[in-house]
C-alpha cells in the first residue's frame, strides 16, 4: 500500500503533476481548497454583497460529474452565507434516455441540499428536441453545434430572469486546457480575448460587458479524473454516460493530445493554463485599448444579444428547422 503524504492512511490517488499521494480525506479536501482558492483569487465574492443585498449566482446544473460536484462544493461553502444566493439551472434537451435520468440526479441532488432548482427544456421554449434536430440536420452540423447555440441562449436568458449576478458551470481543468489549446492551434487570439473576459480571468481584471451575465468556473484547477474520483467518493448522484449525439471530433483529437502530453510530462495541462490566462489577459486588454471590441445589437426575432445584428444564430436555426 502507498501511504498518504499527509498522513499515515492508504492513499486513493497519486497526482503525478504535484508528486502528492493523497488518501480520501485529505483528497477531498484538496478539491475542496482548491475551488475555495479559485473564488477568492477570481474575487467572486463582490466586497458590496450583504445579507440585504446579496447576489445571485445561477449554477449550470447538468446532472453529469462536473457540475454536481461544483454544486455540492457550492453549497458546502456559501449555504450559510447570506451574501449568496444560489439557484440550480438544469435544462433538458430532449434526448430520450440520457437527459432523463441525468435530470433524476439533478433533483435528487437539489433535494439532497435544499437548493433552488429549475428545469427548463428545448421543446417548451423552442419547440424542438435534440434528438429530431439530429435528424433533420438542416444545416449539416454536428449535434454539438446546434446543442451549444440553444443551451447558452437558455442558460444566459433565465440566468437574466432569476436575477443572476454570475453564471457558474462545471468545466474542469482539462475542459479549460483544452479550449486553449484549440485556440492556439486555431489562431484564433480574438477567441482567447473572448475566452478571458467571459470566463476566466479574476473579476478584478476583467471587463464585463453589460449585455452578458459574468461566468465563472470554480472548477477550473481541478483534474477530470480528480472530479469523477471526487463524485465517486462522495457517493454523489452523478449521471456518468456520455451524450449520445456527442461528436466534438477536433476537441476529442486535442483530449487524446494533451492526455498523452499529461502522461510523458505531468504539470502540462496547469503550464498550459498559467501562461494562456497572462496571454489571453493581456490580449483582452490590448483589444480594448484599440476599440475593437464587438458591437452588441439586439436579435430582430427574439431580443437577444448578439454580436452580428439582424437575426441571432439561435433563431436562424429554428427557423432553418422549421424549413425542414
Ligand atoms: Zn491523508
Ligand atoms: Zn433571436
């Protein structure tokens, strides 16, 4: 048996970035320290919030490991703070099977801590339900890209109908190097300007842009092998498979990529984050400096935000779909 490097107990895992073996207490509670780290550096807790007036954080709630955990670890640290007040977000896609039973994890969960919950679908507010989007395909898509464009609309606009001051969700810390890696690779530096004042930068450095709610991932420095092992010990109600429609090829490219960089050189995924997040800060910066930043107009259709006038893209596929 390996022992734990803080105490004498069998160890549960080996972080071979850190050289730590940890037993189940003291990794869970490395998970725990490192989210309440990630909120105190990313300055989530406004100095102006009080019981009177306190804020309102919206939780993307998906019922798979990732957000169940930030939930429970919410929970656990702000449930006795007045300052916060937290509203589970789940919303339902319409994919028979998969989401039904992940939904079932997310009310068992919301129940388990006495949270606000709400669940919102695609067919009652669009009209329309992923696995008949996948058929029809009317823009030869892969079901991600239809999926991604519906559920931010959603997310952003009940996070404005519950009050929300942040939208919190679930990505992990191989999420997030992942996404960086594709902007790299893609060149895509507008990307990571975007990237850094929507989600990732502390809220001291960022600048919000009005039109949208503020995003932020307390989960960002925890592995998704320490997220699942996390769930696992804590016996949470977690939903597990994988979508059904899932086909983020090029994402899944770059997983096996920087899983088999993580294997020959540990620590690369946390390198890869700590100088994305300086580059993708001064870039924000560098972009606001010259005025560039994109012009914000309201969707002729629906009202939403978005960047391009005219139509949002949510409303041209429903529209393309209803063509079908
Ligand atoms: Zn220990
Ligand atoms: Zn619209």
């Amino acid at each position: 048996m390996t022992e734990c490097t803080k105490c004498d107990r069998e160890a549960v895992m080996h972080a071979a970035y850190s050289g730590s073996h940890l037993c189940e207490t003291h990794f869970c509670a490395s998970v725990e320290k490192r989210v309440r780290r990630r909120i105190r550096e990313d300055d989530l807790v406004p100095g102006d919030a009080t019981p009177e007036d306190p804020e309102t954080w919206v939780i993307g709630l998906s019922g798979g490991k990732d957000s169940v955990v930030l939930t429970t670890i919410l929970d656990d640290i702000f449930e006795q703070d007045p300052r916060i007040e937290m509203v589970a977000l789940t919303i339902h896609e319409g994919i028979e099977g998969y989401r039904d039973e992940s939904v079932d994890a997310c009310v068992e969960l919301a129940e388990d801590l006495d949270m606000r919950h709400e669940l919102v679908t695609y067919e009652d507010e669009f009209g329309v339900r992923m696995d008949d989007v996948v058929e029809d395909d009317p823009e030869g898509m892969a079901a991600c890209a239809y999926c991604g464009v519906f559920r931010r609309d959603l997310l952003e606009s009940y996070a404005d109908e519950f009050g929300a001051d942040k939208l919190l969700t679930g990505h992990n810390l191989d999420d997030e190097a992942q996404t960086a890696l594709m902007n790299f690779l893609e060149g895509d530096v507008r990307q990571m300007a975007k990237h850094f004042d929507a989600s990732i930068g502390s809220f001291d450095e960022r600048e919000e842009q009005d039109a949208f709610i503020p995003r932020a991932k307390p989960l960002r420095d925890v592995p998704e092998k320490e997220v699942a092992l996390y769930c696992h010990l804590q016996n949470l109600p977690a939903h597990i498979t994988e979508c059904p429609h899932s086909s983020e090829a090029y994402r899944g490219e770059i997983q096996r990529l920087l899983f088999d960089l993580e294997e020959n050189h540990p620590g690369t995924r946390h390198s890869i984050m700590a100088g994305y997040e300086e580059l993708a800060g001064i870039v924000a910066e560098r972009y606001r400096d010259d005025g560039t930043k994109a012009d914000l107009h309201e969707c002729d259709e629906c009202g939403s935000t978005t960047t391009t006038g005219g139509r949002c893209r949510k409303c041209d596929l429903l529209a393309a779909l209803e063509a079908v």
